[in-house]
C-alpha cells in the first residue's frame, strides 16, 4: 500500500492505494481540496495563495486519505509524492509533508514526475484488485492539462518503464500555450471565470461549431507538435466585433462551440497523425483536458470511422485532474522496480519547478 501527496498546483490531494503484480492500481481513498474558488477573483492561479493553502489543508488530506482507507499509517509500505514539476512552493509543502513522514514512520520515499503520475493513471481502478486487462503495446499517450500537452509512443507495462520513460518516449509537445491555457485564456477574453474550459465546454453544447473561422497552427504533416498560436487574438478581435454589433451575448454558444472545435481539432490532427506514423492500435487521453466532452464523442467517434479495434481510453473524471491516486500508482510502479529514497537519501529531497530537470 502507498500514500501519494499531490500539490504542484491547485488541487491538496492525498490518496491511499494497493497494487498486486498484473493487477489494475485500487484506489482505496482519495481526498481532494480544490482552490478554484480562492483563485477564481484572480482569473487565474496565484502561486503564494496556492502554496499557504496547502499549509492549510495537506495534514486534513493525508488524515482523511488514511481515515477512509481504513489503513493506519505504519501499514503503509512507502510514500509518493509530487516533487517536479510544477508551482515550487506549492511543491515544497507537498515534499517537506512526505519527507517529514517518510522519517517518522521509517517508510521509503518515492518522488513522482507530475507527468508520470497522470501517465500512471491509465491503470486505476476503484474496484478490488482484478486482473489488469491486456494493454495493447506500443500505444500512443496523450497527456492533455493545464499546463502540458505532450504525445508519448508508450512501449512497455509501466513496471518496466526506464527511469526516462517521459524523454524517451516523448514523440510531440506544445510550443507555446497548452491545451488547458488555450481553453482557459480564451474563456478569460469571454468573460468567463477561471477555470474557464469546463465553462466552454458547458456554453458550446447549444452552438454550431462552424460559426466561425478560427485558426489551427502547425496544421502540416510534417510534425506531431501542437501550437495554438493565434487562436487567442483571433477570439479577442472576433467578440470585440462582435460586441460592437450587439450580438455577443447570442453568438457566444457559436463562438464557444467554435473556439472549442479549434483546439479539439489541433489535437485529434495530431493524435492520428502520431498513431499512423508509430502504428499504434491503442490511445489514452489522459490529464483535465481529457474531461472535455467534444474531444471524447470525436475521438471515440473518428477512431471507430478509422477502423481501429480498441476504442480509445479516458480515465475516470476524478483521476483526469491534478490527484494524489496518480501519484500513489506512479509511486507504486516505481516501488517495485526498486526506485525509491531511504532515509539517508530522501532528507536532501528538494522540489524542482523546471519539468527539463
């Protein structure tokens, strides 16, 4: 059994899970406290706000996770936790809490990559351990967030990932804004509160996704990186004339829709791009992007019209977002390869903002 520790941006997660040789990773708690309503009159994260919340609620979350697990803490068998990349004082709260009962407890400590975490999350249950279901390799991984959007060609169970599983799979990446930025950004120009794409999402059900000609960046065969360059001023210039005509308020379900489809088309362009070129039968679509509901009914969609066999794979809701479950299953492929801090090692565990590092 592993404790996980997530607090690298917004969310204060701790979760409690189990993990048996071929089997799915049991999620047997999960405690989240979420900021967006401390962030929201700000429009967006603010790091020092972030990380004196989490001084205030990781030891509630970490109590909690155990307290519904029914697992008292000398059961434990390590503790993972987040330590890059990410906001680093909201990282150091998370490092200095696992570090702190990685030393009373005298359990090993295992420091996650965030990005791993949400790879990692492919392969959580809520069930009791079964056997895990056959993953057909290699299979292209989409991780799709606030803050990253990435294509990995995925080759081996996560038991044997190497320790630069990310690099060295890593086969496309954003140039500028991610996905989650592109969705909350043009949301802001639209008035919308942060975090504004689950308010795009919401808005764009009523709409026409054809209302409007917006641009799609990189749009060329040639690369599997994503760019959503220009999108954002062609929004602002759009609802500036379309303020300027009065219309704003009864377009705005087109605009959405509009918007919405741009990003979910730069995404799936490059998805199928990377599943031709490293002939891959299976997807999984992993991170908050992953909960967009356009980009699931298309992916589902257009990859049954494409002819491929295993339907495409999106984590449960609650595990999409930034969750201490990732971090825990992360933590508990790593525990098995060996790759974990003792005491003498982990004292010296700092938090690495830079996710290069």
């Amino acid at each position: 059994m592993i404790l996980g520790i997530e607090t690298s941006c917004d969310e204060c997660s701790a979760s409690v899970v189990k993990h048996e040789a071929n089997s799915t990773v049991q999620v047997m708690s999960l405690a989240t406290f979420s900021q967006i309503q401390i962030h929201q009159p700000y429009g967006g994260v603010v790091p020092e706000i972030a990380s004196r919340n989490h001084l205030e609620t990781i030891n509630q979350m970490i109590d909690q996770a155990l307290e519904d697990a029914h697992v008292h803490p000398h059961e434990l068998e390590a503790i993972a936790v987040t330590n890059r990349p990410g906001l680093v004082g909201a990282l150091l709260v998370g490092v200095s809490a696992a570090k702190a009962l990685s030393y009373a407890l005298d359990k090993p400590l295992i420091p996650v990559h965030h990005l791993e975490g949400h790879a990692a999350s492919v392969y959580l249950e809520e069930s009791p351990l079964k056997v895990r279901e056959e993953i057909f390799l290699p299979m292209i991984l989409a991780i799709i967030s606030g803050g990253h959007t990435n294509l990995y060609c995925v080759t081996h169970l996560p038991e044997f990932w190497p320790k630069d599983f990310l690099k060295k799979s890593l086969i496309g990446r954003s140039r500028d804004d991610a996905a989650g930025e592109a969705f909350d950004k043009t949301a802001k120009i639209l008035g919308f509160p942060y975090p504004g794409g689950v308010w795009i999402d919401r808005i764009a059900q009523t709409g026409n996704p054809k209302a409007f000609a917006l641009p799609r960046a990189l749009s060329q065969k040639t690369t599997l990186d994503f760019s959503f360059s220009g999108l954002k001023t062609a929004v602002a210039l759009l609802t500036e004339k379309l303020k300027g005509q009065g219309i704003l308020e009864s377009e705005l379900p087109h605009l959405c829709a509009s918007v919405q489809e741009a990003i979910v088309d730069a995404l799936i362009s490059k998805i199928f791009l990377a599943v031709q070129e490293y002939r891959c039968q299976t997807l999984a679509v992993v991170g908050g992007v992953a909960a967009n509901s356009r980009l699931r009914s298309r992916l589902n969609l257009e990859w049954k019209t494409a002819g491929l066999v295993h339907s495409p794979y999106f984590p449960k809701m609650a595990y999409c977002t930034d969750n201490a479950a990732m971090i825990a299953a992360a933590g508990a492929f790593r525990f098995r390869q060996g790759h974990f801090l003792k005491r003498d090692d982990f004292l010296t565990l700092n938090a690495i903002a830079n996710p290069e590092v």
